[in-house]
C-alpha cells in the first residue's frame, strides 16, 4: 500500500511507519529510521520509471534536490535526539497537517507550471529550493519520506501534478541517502527488516507508477490523503 501511494500520488509512505511498530514491533525511532533507509531504493525505481514515460523534469529535481541534501541529515539528527512520545506526536502531527493541506490543494492538470504562468525563473528557483529545504528535513525527521511534504507543497505552488510527483522520486533518494547517514550513525535501521519488506514495496512502486499516468490524481492525492489523516490521528490519540 505505502509504496502503491508513493509512486502514484507521492503521499502515503508515512503510512510504512505505524504498520513497522504495530507489525514488527520496532519502537518509533527504528521505524522512521528503517522506512527512510527503504525509501532510497523505492526512489530509485520510480525515478527510472517515470523517466521512461518522460514524466521527470531533470532542472526541478536538481533544484528541490539540493534544497533537502543538508536539511535531510539535520531532521534525523534531530530525530535520534527526541523523545519517543514527541516524535510520535511530531509525526502524527506531520501527517495530518499534510493530508489536510493535500485535501485542501487543488491541481491544475495542464501541463503548465510556475514558469509558463509568468513567474520569473529566479522566483520558481527560490520556491523549488524552499520546497526541498522543507521536505528534506520533514522527511529526515520523520521518516515519512519526501514526497509527504514536497508534492502538497509543489501542488500549493501550481506546479503541474505529474511532474511534482515526478520531482518527489528524486527527492526520495536524495533525502533517504542524507537522512540515512546519520540514522546508520546511531545505529537505528533494521536491515532484516529493510530486506523482508523491500520487495513488497518495490512492488506497490510498480503499481503506482502505472496508476499515476491513468487515474485520476485528484482522486487518488484525496484518497491518500484521507488515509494520512486518520494514520496521524491514531499515532497522536494512541499517546493519550
């Protein structure tokens, strides 16, 4: 389901984190830490899917890529150094902020963006630099994944839907590989872990990909986002 959500509306990996410490028993740290370190590999494959039906913008992606490179590293430093209630409830938090806002945007399936609605290139490289910067340390410290926060803001900004999801498979590997780094440090990812789940998520990404270039987005973003919503409402109840 995670990875099924990922490669198609870029929201849903969060979801990945819950199902570690319900099912496998991880505590909150190793689950954030285990779901980014999988979301590398995840990345990995739908870059190379969605560039083979030409849905990759190379110039958007370089740009939020460099925004999350440090900013990744600095969210899971800060993750490894939190308390475990309060980085559930950041999480929960997190997500549900995310599925709201998810809901609350509306996409523009042309296939225009920022810079054919007139904003001058240097604004459209600011904002796509501030989307990586915000996604890359949302997704370092929560684990969720880059595209939890990249694609609702790139939406939000009235960047074409596909190519935001596009960027957000990009975003994936650069803020998995970041993050990843300091989690290795502090010894947080479960490699068994990682190695019993992968195949299934590489799976969902397949899945997802070929979702993403049929169905309706707006219908899937809501239906993730839904599904975000009430995730983040559990984790933060369930602290209660």
């Amino acid at each position: 389901m995670a990875g099924t959500f990922i490669g198609s509306v870029g929201v849903g990996g969060v979801l990945l984190i819950p199902a570690l410490m319900v099912f496998a028993g991880l505590n909150i740290h190793e689950a954030s830490a285990t779901a980014l370190f999988t979301f590398f590999f995840t990345g990995l494959l739908a870059t190379y899917l969605f560039k083979r039906r030409g849905s990759i913008n190379w110039r958007m992606s370089a740009i939020v890529g460099l925004g999350a490179l440090f900013t990744s590293y600095l969210g899971a430093w800060l993750n490894s150094l939190t308390h475990d209630a309060i980085l559930s409830t950041i999480i929960g938090a997190l997500v549900v902020l995310a599925g709201v806002w998810a809901l609350r945007t509306q996409s523009n399936h042309s296939k225009t963006n920022l810079a054919a609605s007139g904003v001058e290139d240097q604004k459209r490289f600011i904002a796509l630099l501030c989307v990586g910067v915000v996604a890359g340390f949302g997704s370092g410290l929560s684990g969720a994944g880059g595209p939890l926060f990249s694609v609702p803001l790139m939406l939000a900004l009235k960047f074409n839907p596909l190519l935001s999801i596009g960027v957000a498979q990009i975003l994936q590997i650069v803020a998995a590989s970041s993050g990843s780094i300091a989690n290795f440090q502090h010894q947080l990812i479960r490699i068994d872990v990682v190695l019993f789940i992968l195949i299934f998520e590489l799976i969902g990404i397949a899945i997802g990909v070929v979702i993403a270039h049929r169905a309706n987005l707006n219908a899937l973003r809501k239906a993730a986002a839904w599904l975000c919503i009430v995730v983040g409402v559990y984790m933060v109840i369930k602290l209660l």
